[in-house]
C-alpha cells in the first residue's frame, strides 16, 4: 500500500473518531436532561458533571481532527 493511500485511509478512521463524540456527546445531554426531568432540584449538581464530561468527550474528537490534519498532510 502507498503512503498517500494510507493516509486517506487513516483520515477515512479519523472520521470515526468523530461519530463517536458525537455519541458520547448526545448520551451525556440525554442523561443529564432525564436527571433533571427526574430530580429537578439537583439540575447544579449535575450541570457541573454535564460539562466537564462534554469537555472531556469533546476532546477526543480534537485530537482525532489534529490526527485528521497530520495525515492529511503526509498525504
């Protein structure tokens, strides 16, 4: 296989990376929307965990976009 082929395959996985935040992202704010419909009064308790936990899978996809750019440029 040529470098530039696996390259684009390599961009092709990072795309993968991507669905997968965005699957983190949605169970995270599904959750915390039925915590809250659920317990209303504990909506600051869990805003907090909320977002640090949308940070975190946010970060992931950043790093799999930078992947994305390297090998984008390798190719």
């Amino acid at each position: 296989m040529e470098a530039a082929a696996a390259a684009y395959l390599g961009m092709g996985l990072c795309a993968a990376g991507f669905f997968g935040a965005a699957i983190g992202i949605a169970n995270i704010f599904s959750t915390t929307i039925e915590t809250v419909g659920r317990q209303p009064n504990a909506e600051g308790r869990v805003a907090k965990y909320c977002w640090i936990g949308f940070a975190l899978v946010e970060a992931v996809a950043l790093y799999a976009l930078v992947l994305a750019f390297i090998l984008m440029g390798k190719a």
